[in-house]
C-alpha cells in the first residue's frame, strides 16, 4: 500500500469511520439526485 504512511497522521480508529461515512454520504447524495432531478426514475420505480 503505497498510502500507508498516512495512518501516521490520522489515527485509523478515526480515519476509517471518517472515510467510509464519506463514501456513504456521497452515496445518498447521488441516489437523491436521481431520484429529484430525473424525470425517468418514477416511471422507472412505477413499472
């Protein structure tokens, strides 16, 4: 792992919670945004 040096820094209790809450968050925004900036997403879920 080329980045390892960064647990270094930034304590992996920490890092890791910080990391994986960003990834889902960017997750959920993406899912909000199909679901109130798409037209085809109702229809889609309505069959």
């Amino acid at each position: 792992m080329n980045q390892g040096r960064i647990w270094c820094v930034v304590n992996p209790s920490v890092g890791l919670p910080l990391f994986l809450g960003a990834v889902a968050l960017i997750a959920l925004l993406v899912h909000y945004a199909l679901i109130e900036k798409t037209t085809w997403m109702a229809q889609y879920w309505g069959g």
